[in-house]
C-alpha cells in the first residue's frame, strides 16, 4: 500500500505533468499546440485553487 499523499504535493505532480505534456504538444505544433495551451492554462491552475482553498479565512472589515 502506498502512504498517503497530500493535495499539496499531488497538485505539484499533477502541474508538473501537465508541463512536460505541453511541452509535447508543443513541438506537433497546429491544434495541438492550442490545445496543449489551454491545458497548460487549466492543469497549472489546480494548484493555485487548492492553495487560496487551504487559505485561513479574513475577516472583513
């Protein structure tokens, strides 16, 4: 069995997987450098998402 994994750390996998996908993509070249773009754009995004998530609430003023 596998020890557990945090989302932090498989949101940085996931991000880093998708990259060297892109970079993939990248060099077909035509819709499939679009396409690796706007997953590039979506898969980075993941991380940013859980991290304001884990966030302490502020309260307002």
């Amino acid at each position: 069995m596998e020890p557990f994994i945090g989302i932090t750390e498989r949101t940085f996998k996931y991000a880093l997987d998708i990259i060297k996908l892109y970079q993939c993509l990248e060099k077909v070249g035509g819709a499939a450098k679009k396409i690796g773009y706007q997953l590039f754009d979506a898969g980075t995004s993941v991380g940013a998402n859980v991290h304001e998530a884990q966030a302490e609430p502020r309260e307002k003023p």
